[in-house]
C-alpha cells in the first residue's frame, strides 16, 4: 500500500488505522522471525518492531538460528544428522547452536539500541531483556535415533516475562532452553514461539513466513483451524507446515489470533496491524468474522460507525444513552475486533411484528453482501420468534429494501406504538415484508 503526497490521502490512511492503534495497546505479541531473515537485511523490520513498542504495544520476539548453526557447521566442516526435519545435536553441534545464538541475539539487541531511524526518536534505547526463561528437556530416543542435546520446552517461565513487559521492556528469546541441571539444549524456534504465546495468552502470534498462504495463486486472507487441517493436505513447503501447525496448535491453546505473514514485503508487520484487511493470513478457533449479538462494549463502535451516516442524514441520531438502553436490539458483524457493520430489531408490542432500524455496512465492505447477511440474519430471527411481517423506515434505501422483497405501504399500517413516534419532518417512507 503506497500513500500518496495528498495531505487528505495521510489523513484518510492515519485515521483508518487509528482503531487499530487503539486495539492494540497494551496488547501481548509473540514474534517469531527466522534466521533467514536474520541473514537478509532486516534493519527496516527492526525499525518496525520498534515502532510496534513505540505504540504501547508489549513485545516478545523469538527469533531463529537455524543457517547461521548450517553456516558454522561448514566453516568447521562438521556434518550434521537430521531425523523427522530435527537436527541431532551432539557435543559439536551444540557449540556452534550457542555461538549461533549468541551472536544474533547481540545483533538484534544492536539494532533495537538504534531506535527509529530518521524520527524523533532516532537514537532512543529500547530495553530489550533475555534470559532464561525456557526451562527444557531432551527429545530423547525416538525410533532408535539418540536426539542428544536437541530438546523440546517443558515449562515457560510466563511470570518472569510479565514482570519484564511490566517494565517496558522488549523480551527477546533465543531458541535455546535449559535443564533445571545446567544442560543446554537446541530447540525449534517455532515451537518456543508456540509455547511462548500460548504460556503468556498473547493476543496475537505473529509468525514472519519465507512464503505467503496461497491457494490458485490468491492469498488465503483467513482459515480456521479447520480449515488449516484441509490446507495441510496440499503440496506445500516444509517451512509452512511448521508455520501452520504452530498457529493450530497456538489457536486449540487459547490463542486468539494467529498471522502468517510473508517477512519478504516491507513494511510487512504494519501492513497487518494497522489496515483493514492485511497482507497476511489469519488464523483463528473462531471465524475471523461473524455476526452475533451487541452488548455494552460494543456501543463505541457503533457509534464511529453510524456517525457519518447521521450527519449525512441517511440515519436518525442516536445518543450513547439510547444505544445502552436498546442495545440487546442490536446486532453487529464483528471482523478481528471491529465492528464493520450494524443494525437493530425493535420488536413490537404486539408481539406479530418488529421494525428494522439502524442498518449500516462501513464503507470499505458496503460491495460485499454485508447488509443482505444482516437482514437475512433479521428475517431468520423472525420466523423463529413467530412473527408476521417486518418493517423499516427510509428516506434514501427504499430501492434497497424493496429488491430484497420489501413493499411500500402507508403509515396507518404500522403498530400504535410506531406510529406515534414517526417524524412527519423526515417524511420517511414506510415499507414492510410478510414473514
């Protein structure tokens, strides 16, 4: 996404993302970086991290280590054993994992020092804490094959990462673990990152991708996780797998998003964070998108999303007050968070009728059947409650309305108790549908 030297343009970009700006402060977010991207350039994903921080956002990155170990491993002309896509770590290999480790946690934590580049807060240190906060145990033998120093984690130690995040700093956590014993033992850094998340309850897992989720050459924008078991299914990469089977896991444990995302475009973390639909895909237990009930937390957002609509005429104006007296008439579609879309049943005292009101799709999604799933969800909800007809109110949809089945009428029609509420200066007109 590019933005253009229109001053109304940054506006318009700022503004959009300022809900997410909102949604995602003081938030917990795990992520895992590969040591690909390590060996790439990747001061502008530092630059952004830091940015991520600036915002009020609780940062744990997991980064990985495995071409720098391949990398040593060369130089010294030592071969090393896989089984299952994990490395046997014996006596040898271990050294290089911890020289490996070492070595780009010391370069992450450089970068982080430098603060934002070409901004105000150019120079400005970050805190960033490491530690032992993976407690480990060795995989042991499996199929007669002795794993050696290569371990899996048995136990985060989430309290001490709280209290770091507490005090503002970035926690940064190599792919290495450690025995109540003093043993070291080499771990995959995806799994850390799985069970980082999931320890914590992060909000999000981030997980930086050497590809994109595609099916016919489009980007899979969501799956559940039952949609990731059919996904699994096709011919994909070794590397995606272990992404997709970490977000599954991170969902079935209780986290409740999960991106993958494609760490090859710039600017790839904010892209995700900060539009309205990404760049990436994601991963949840629950539809990335639903309509259900509203409750009291829900009026904030109605209220940014019908505002507009009111000034332009197209609604009446509701109060916050009115909102909270009626808001179990209301229902929303929520998509990671936001509500992109409303409306209201207000059921008639004659319990043989009920009124439609307040129906509004945010611009960005207006092209996308929302509104005809919202009404669809309406009339379900009336045949289940017996009801004979539903009507609605219009100034400027009645086209709308009346090719979705709807009619005009008069207003003697409607329920004493509507009728002596109608605005004769709006002159709406009056429009009905047999159930």
């Amino acid at each position: 996404m590019s933005i253009s030297n229109s001053p109304s343009n940054f506006v318009n970009w700022f503004r959009d993302s300022s809900p997410y700006i909102h949604a995602h402060r003081n938030k917990t977010f795990v992520i895992f970086f590969s040591g690909e991207t390590v060996m790439d350039d990747y001061d502008n994903l530092i630059h952004d991290i830091a940015l991520l921080k600036s915002l009020g956002i609780r940062l744990v990155l997991v980064h990985g280590i495995r071409p720098q170990i391949n990398q040593r491993l060369k130089q010294q002309e030592i071969n090393s054993k896989f089984y299952k896509n994990l490395r046997i770590t014996d006596d040898q290999v271990l050294q290089c994992v911890k020289e490996s480790a070492g070595l780009v946690r010391v370069e992450i934590e450089a970068l982080l020092s430098m603060g934002l580049a070409n901004s105000p807060m150019a120079g400005a240190k970050i805190k960033v804490s490491s530690g032992n906060f993976v407690t480990a145990k060795p995989i042991g033998i499996i199929d007669g094959v002795d794993y050696k120093h290569t371990g899996k984690v048995r136990r985060i130690d989430h309290s001490a990462i709280h209290q770091q995040l507490d005090q503002e700093s970035v926690i940064l956590i190599s792919p290495i673990g450690y025995s109540p014993t003093g043993e070291i033992f080499n771990l995959a850094a995806e799994q850390v990152a799985t069970e980082v998340a999931c320890a914590l309850q992060a909000e999000k897992l981030i997980l930086l991708t050497e590809q994109s989720c595609t099916f016919n050459q489009q980007l899979i924008q969501q799956m559940t996780i039952t949609e990731v078991d059919d996904f699994l299914k096709s011919a994909i990469s070794e590397s995606l797998i272990s992404s997709l089977n970490a977000a599954k896991q991170s969902c079935l444990l209780g986290v409740k998003r999960v991106h993958l995302i494609n760490r090859k475009t710039d600017g790839a973390l904010l892209l995700e964070l900060f539009t309205r639909d990404g760049i990436g895909t994601l991963i949840s237990s629950n539809p990335y998108e639903e309509i259900r009930s509203a409750g009291l937390n829900d009026i904030a957002g109605i209220l940014e999303l019908i505002k507009p609509l009111e000034q332009q005429g197209l609604l009446v104006k509701r109060t916050r007050e009115k909102l909270e007296m009626e808001i179990n008439d209301y229902i929303v579609i929520e998509r990671d968070g936001l509500i992109i879309g409303c409306t209201a049943f207000h059921l008639m005292s004659d319990n043989q009728s009920a009124e439609i009101a307040c129906l509004a799709v945010h611009p960005d999604y207006q092209k996308s059947n929302r509104g005809s799933r919202l009404l669809e969800h309406l009339e379900h909800q009336a045949k289940e409650q017996n009801l004979q007809q539903l009507f609605v109110l219009s100034t400027q949809t009645m086209h709308w309305f009346i090719e979705r089945g709807f009619k005009s009428t008069k207003i003697d029609t409607l329920p004493k108790q509507r009728k002596e509420f109608y605005n004769n200066k709006r002159n709406s007109k009056i429009l009905y549908k047999k159930i």
